[in-house]
C-alpha cells in the first residue's frame, strides 16, 4: 500500500499506554493508515529523526508553577 504522507524515524507518543518508540506514521486521505516501525511507503516522506511525533491533539494546559 502506498501512503499519502509518511512521517518517519520519530519518537512517536502513545498516550494510552504513556510510552514512547521510533516509529514511521503513514497518512492516507487525512487520516492516520499505520504506525509501524517496518518501511513505509508514500509519495512523500518528512524526516522526523530527533523530533517527536504526536498523532491525535496535545493539551499544552499544565499547572507546573
């Protein structure tokens, strides 16, 4: 299968299980198609080495003060 877009190489955030791996994430017609840490194909790819990938919306809201 070919991807829409894939982000690869990043730190990818499961929020479920609280826990963190370097992983690809595939995008097909909008939407998140497969986290995998296997080649992903795609038309385009975007390097996320040293960064981190958060799929779904981040609460920057804390109260750490």
């Amino acid at each position: 299968m070919t991807h829409d877009l894939v982000f690869c190489g990043g730190n990818v955030v499961d929020t479920r299980t609280k826990t963190s791996r370097i992983a690809n994430v595939a995008v097909k017609n909008g939407k998140i198609s497969c986290i995998s840490e296997q080649l992903l194909f795609s038309y385009r790819i975007i390097d996320m080495r040293g960064k981190w990938v958060c799929p779904g919306f981040i609460d920057t809201h804390s109260h750490l003060d």
